[in-house]
C-alpha cells in the first residue's frame, strides 16, 4: 500500500562545504580550533541570523561532533598495535609516520586524537610497515581474491558461450534492518527512514521482488531518484529498539563490454554535447587542482586514447593509492584532494580520485555505489563508470584494481567490466532523496547504510544500528 506524503521542503539548498555563509568557521573546524567555532556559532545563534544561516549554524556543530567520532584515539590507544610489530616504537619514528600521512591524526583544540583505524591503517599504506606485519604475522589468504579467482573466468567463459553483454546470473535474497537505539528519540515522537534497494534502472538487476517491509504505509523511490530507497515512518518507544526492515530477491548479472587494450575502436565521441554533465568539475569533491592538473602530466602525458589514458591513470592509482580504511566522508572537505594530501583512501576516495583525472583528460565519468555481495566479503562498495568510445558506459571497479591473472582481460577484469555481485544503490552522489529529507544527512555523499530523522533532528550513525543478510538462492552459489 502507498501514500502521498507531502513534507515541508526547505527552501534553500544545503550543500556541506559550499561554505555559503561561513567560510571561517569551517576553515577554523578543519584546523581544529573547536573551542572558537563553538562560541561563534553560540553568539551568532543568541544574536539571530536567518533561517537558513540557522541550519548552517547547526550543522557546524553537528560536524565538529562527527570529526570528534572519528578521531577519538590518544597515543596510549594506538601504542598496543604499533608495539606488536614495533616492540620499541619510538617518538621519533611515530612523528615520521605521522608526516608521512601514514599515521593519521587531528589536532582538535591543542590536543593530538588519532583516527580510529589509524593504527591499523599504518600497516596497509606504508609499504615497511606492511613487510613488518607480514613478517610477522605471515601473508593470509584473503577470501575475495579467492573467489574471484574462480568467478572472474567463470564470467568470460559464459560470456563467450552465451555472446551476451549481460551473463552469469545469480539470484539472491536479501534481508536489510535498521534498529535505532532507545532513548534515542522521545516516546511516541515519529521516526522516518530510508533504506536502500537496488536500482530499477540497472539493467544488470532483473526480477526485483519485494517480500516484506515491516511497515505497511511504506513509500519506494521513483526510477528517476538516483539513490533508491524504500521510506517508512515508526513511532519511537523508548523502552525497545525501532525497527525498520526489508527483505526482497532479485537476480543479478556480469556485465561484459568487450573492451580491448589491443587497439583503439574509436578516440572520438559521437555526441560530446550529452557528455558535459559528466566531464567538469563538481566541487567539492570533484576539482581540478593545481595538483590534479600537475599529476595528470605526468600519468596521461601526451597519450590522446581515451582507453589508454583510463588505463594509465587506473594503474597509477593501484600503484599510488592503497586502500585505507576512511573517516566519514561528511567529515572531508574535498575526496579527490583528500586522496593526493594523504596517498591512501578507501573506495570511494580511490574512485572519486579516479573520476576526477578521468574528467580533467576529457573521459565522462560518472558515480555508482551500493554494496559487494561476494560470498564471505559482503559490504558496502563504491565504485564509478566511464564513457569510452565504441563501447559506450563502462563500469569500473578502482578499488578492486588489477587482479592476479596473466591474460590482460582478466587482470584489467574490473576496468570495463563487472561481476554479478555489485548491488546498485546508487547512480550519482549527494543527490535527492524521495521523499525528501528534512535534516542534513549522516552520509552527505553515498547512500549505503540508510537515513534516520525525526522533527529534532538527524540520527548519526552512533544512534543506530544497521545489519544486512545475504542469500544465495543459485544451487552453485551456496
């Protein structure tokens, strides 16, 4: 059963670091000084401002309390990791790996917090630290690259069986919860939420069966809304959890584009003009910098194919960017530059990197995430396409980066192809919500995990809870 629901709609945009109002005070926030950012936003809040410099106001605050989330680690926190591998860890090597952006930290008011995954971070970006690490602890298999061992030339063997562009189907059921903590919104006050689906629109999704949703009057995003949702309302009870539930089944599949490294098809685009929205910039995240311009030098050089200059700067981010795992991204100003300041990122970071040097060397790109669904590594996921003469959008994995293989398709498997276990939530970052949201949300930039509200306010992602169950109804799957 659907519902019209109409919402006040707020009549200014919000986009967080535009810095509309007050570019001070969000310079003052990214260097720490909480303490005067708080007494401003206190005195602008007593003396009145408008309505929409109020919500900014607000979120100042909001932010500074996001950062102090993900910064919460003292030296005492982090010297317990570093020392297993580093009995005698000194001052002086820490303070290296700091400057090296190895070991990340914040001054907030005068006092040094390490990120929460920093230490851990230290030993997957730091190419000593890592041989250190494995040196001791030995080389562990990893399950992912187990699997797609096998289902990477299980995918081409279908492909040439079948001669298709979309092959090995797996049919999967899929249940998604969110619970938000008691106490967390007043008794009987209305909480509204959003959980992901995926895309209707993507053609490698076929056979989308809703199976339950645990609220009756619940609402599904039209097609057109680039992150797919399915919205619910609940009235708090401050004695239990609320609980937001969904389950459904659909069948995915591979997508091959039949890209060739071999030779160029075409280096020209038939309608440049529908590729514009793709190619600029798109602060913030998205600029081309003095040093986006300068790298791009030296990755692309005077290459002019579009598949070869995707291909070098795809390589220079495998050898360049490790993965790391990530502050919130609501939390850094600008991604692409975060990347290039910190030489590390998760998979977002690495694709909008990625997209950024794309779009400099005039290739269309485009944003996509969701969630891995592979057997044994289910997670949230960010990854990108590209607009390639002769072949048209192409999906493109960044994080997922060269795979073991020898033959060159299989090792570049996931520049210009995919696998059947990339769920699409998303066609585009920081976009609209149906219906809309009224409070800025906890990821300003994906939409994996879901959204939380009610009148008061915003529910970060410390006031709930979220968990995701995954079935493979494929007899082989299993």
């Amino acid at each position: 059963m659907y519902r019209t629901i109409f919402y006040f709609i707020l009549l200014f945009s919000f986009s967080l670091f535009a810095q509309k109002h007050y570019p001070d005070l969000y310079s003052l926030v990214h260097i720490g000084d909480f303490k005067t950012v708080d007494k401003q936003v206190n005195d602008l809040l007593t003396a009145g401002v408008s309505e929409s410099q109020q919500y900014e106001l607000y979120f100042l605050r909001d932010l500074m309390r996001r950062i102090k989330i993900d910064f919460k680690r003292k030296k005492e926190d982090i010297l317990p990791v570093l020392s297993k591998y580093y009995p005698s860890v000194s001052d002086q090597q820490i303070a290296l790996w700091e400057q090296l952006k190895d070991l990340e930290y914040k001054m907030i008011d005068g006092e040094k917090f390490y990120f929460n995954h920093a230490a851990r971070n230290l030993f997957r970006v730091n190419p000593d630290a890592k041989k250190v690490k494995e040196k001791t602890d030995g080389i562990a298999s990893d399950e992912l690259d187990e699997f797609l061992k096998l289902n990477i030339p299980a995918v081409f063997r279908d492909g040439r069986t079948a001669g298709e562009k979309y092959v090995h189907p797996v049919k999967m059921e899929i249940t998604y919860k969110v619970s938000v903590k008691k106490g967390m919104v007043p008794d009987g006050e209305t909480i509204r939420c959003w959980l992901p689906v995926p895309r209707a629109a993507e053609k490698r999704h076929r056979e989308f069966e809703l199976l339950s949703v645990n609220d009756d009057n619940y609402v599904v995003s039209p097609p057109d809304v680039l992150h797919s949702t399915i919205y619910m309302e609940k009235k708090a009870n401050q004695d239990t959890t609320t609980d937001f539930e969904i389950s459904y089944r659909f069948t995915s599949y591979s997508e091959l584009s039949g890209i060739s490294f071999e030779k160029a098809i075409d280096n020209k685009y038939d309608n440049l003009k529908a590729m514009l929205p793709y190619l600029g910039e798109r602060p913030p995240h998205t600029v081309f910098t003095d040093e986006v311009k300068k790298l791009s030098e030296v990755i692309v050089g005077k290459e002019t194919d579009p598949v070869y200059k995707a291909k070098k700067i795809y390589d220079w981010i495998c050898d360049s960017i490790p993965w790391a795992s990530a502050r919130e991204y609501s939390t850094i100003p600008n991604i692409s530059g975060y990347a290039l300041e910190n030489m590390h990122g998760d998979c977002g970071i690495q694709t909008l990197l990625f997209m950024t040097l794309c779009r400099y060397n005039g290739i269309p790109a485009r944003w996509q995430s969701g969630w891995m669904l592979h057997p044994g590594s289910v997670n949230l996921h960010d990854w990108c396409q590209v607009n390639l003469p002769g072949y048209g959008w192409v999906p493109v994995d960044q994080s997922f980066g060269r795979q073991s293989f020898e033959r060159e398709k299989e090792r570049y498997f996931f520049l210009g192809n995919t696998d059947s276990y990339h769920m699409v939530v998303n066609d585009d970052y920081s976009s609209d919500f149906f219906p809309a949201k009224t409070y800025p949300r906890s990821e300003t930039i994906d939409f994996q995990r879901g959204e939380v509200e009610w009148r008061g306010g915003n529910l970060y992602f410390d006031q709930w809870n979220y968990s995701m169950d995954v079935k493979y109804i494929n007899e082989d799957e299993k």
